[in-house]
C-alpha cells in the first residue's frame, strides 16, 4: 500500500490551516547550537584538509544516499521500488543526516506540502519571512495548528521495528558513528564527520528550501496556489538535485527532479545506478502519473516528452 502526502494527512472538519502558533523548539534548537559549537571547535582546532575531506564524503553519503534518495524519494514519494533491505539502508543513512527519524521526516514534509496545496497557506510552512525570521524559525521553531489534521502512515511502514527504534533513537544514531570516527581518527573525524556534518545539512536544508519558495526560476507552475516552488540554478552537484525544487512542485511523483537538460540530479543518477545492479525497479518519472489540477508551462509549450528522460 503506497500513500501520498495528500492521503497521509487527513483533515477534521475543524482543521483551519490558518490557525496556528509558532513555537520554539527547546530540542531542535539545543541539537543546532550544540552542533554549531562542534563546528567551532573543529575549524578552530583541526583546521587541515583530513577532516574536511571526512564531511565531505559522509555528507555526500547520508544526504545523497541517505536523504534525497531514501528519505524524500523513495520513503516519502515512493518515486521508485527497491528490496526491503537496500531501503533500510538508505534510511537509516538518511537518519544519520540529524534532521528527524523516518516518521518525523514523513510528518514534517508530508504537512507542509499539505500546506503549501490549500488556498491559503501561514507564513511559517510557506517560507513566507525574512531570512533571518525564517532561518530562526524553520531550525528553532515549530508551527502548531490549533486543530491538527491526523496524520496516517502506510501499515508497512508504521509497523516497521526499525523504522520505530530509529524514531525513538535518532539523535542517538549518531553515537556509533562518532564512536568508529574517533577510533580511526581522533577528535578531529569526529567534530568534522559529525557536528560540522550535522550543522552543515540542516542549515544547507533549510536554506535550499527557503529560497527554493521565494523566487527563481520556474519550468512549471501551479495556478490558483499561493506557494509556488522555484529551481535553483547551479547547485545541482552541491544538493543532489534537491534544487530543482519547482520540477518537484510539478511532479512531486517523480524520481527524477532535473528533468530538463541541463539539470544536473545526482540522486537520480544513484537511482539508476541501484537499477544497474537490479536494486531499484519501477522508477516513476513525470509522465508516470497524470498532470497535477493547475499544472502550467512557464518557458514554452513543449510537450512534456520532449523533456522527460527516456
């Protein structure tokens, strides 16, 4: 059974998404500047190239692997199909970016896209403030309505046994990582394969999604919504492909988020590199699913094959 944001989140008669109140978030927020603190530490005491050369290859793992691949498009949009256990992988990889557990990650997409499709949408899930507003409030804060829709997950994943340890013990996974970093390379692998990590992916999220929201370029629109999302042109290689967030918007189905030329995905390169060793089957692309209501062209009428991966 495979269900979409729009099916997972189920409204009550009484859910106004307009009412609501931001609040801060003492865990988030103590988990960022605790991070901000080892990032701090690592680049005024160990400073060299090793270490940096640790973040960058554990952050192109766990976000590429981890979180575009096996959080967002496969968990979340079920864009393709792998064996059970190569998704448990990519899972956790993505737990060990240090954003949420899989339930969390599900919930928190799955409410603001919920949000981002009503005639109005709040300030807070639209990325509706300032820089610094926004950053305070999408790493520190949360938005509660004063009515929350309920919030249904797929049977196959809610009565997952990892899935619910992960839940539990996010913010822990990330001890047995720094306990092999620190063996194999001291304090200086753990502040940079860990805090500088951490910091570093959850405030690179929220800064692609931020201006991702706020203007840019648009192959596609969706008519009569107040949120549009925007593509964010040259940071395909720095993102994996997490950039192309206006093709999201378009075909938020689709495995693949640069889908013109040009576009540089390397979560979808992983994905058709997991289809080459026969690990990833039914890999769903824009024309896999009929056009979403309001869907428009922005830069010509071309037809949808003429840019869709074949």
């Amino acid at each position: 059974m495979r269900l979409v944001a729009t099916e997972r989140v189920r409204p009550s008669p009484h859910t106004d998404p307009m009412k609501g109140h931001i609040r801060w978030d003492a865990v988030k927020s103590v988990w960022w500047f605790g991070h901000l603190g080892g990032t701090i530490l690592a680049l005024v005491l160990y400073p060299g190239a090793t270490g940096f050369s640790v973040f960058l290859a554990l952050t192109a793992i766990t976000i590429c692997a981890g979180h575009s691949t096996g959080l967002h498009r496969l968990l979340i949009h079920r864009a393709f199909t792998t064996p059970r256990w190569v998704e448990n992988i990519l899972v956790y990889l993505g737990v060990l970016v240090g954003m949420a557990g899989p339930f969390g990650m599900i919930r928190a997409h799955d409410l603001r896209d919920w949000h981002q499709r009503q005639t109005k949408c709040p300030p807070h899930p639209s990325h509706d403030a300032g820089f610094w507003r926004d950053g305070w409030w999408q790493l520190h804060c949360v938005y509660r309505l004063d009515h929350p829709p309920e919030f249904h997950v797929e049977p196959v994943v809610a009565q997952s046994r990892l899935y619910r340890a992960l839940e539990r013990s996010w913010m822990a996974q990330q001890v047995p990582l720094a306990l092999i970093l620190w063996l194999v390379g001291g304090m200086e692998w753990l502040l940079w394969g860990v805090s500088v990590r951490v910091f570093v992916s959850l405030t690179g999220h929220w800064a692609v999604g931020h201006f991702a929201h706020r203007g840019g370029h648009q192959g596609w629109r969706i008519e009569d919504l107040p949120v549009q999302g925007y593509n964010i042109r040259g940071l395909g290689l720095v993102t994996f492909g997490e950039n192309w967030h206006g093709n999201h918007h378009a075909f938020p189905h689709s495995a693949r988020l640069g889908v013109e030329p040009g576009q540089t995905d390397p979560g979808y390169w992983f994905i058709r590199a997991l289809e080459w060793l026969g690990l990833a089957s039914d890999i769903r692309l824009p024309e896999s699913e009929p056009e979403r209501d309001g869907l428009r062209r922005v830069i010509s009428e071309a037809p949808l094959a003429l840019v869709a991966h074949k």
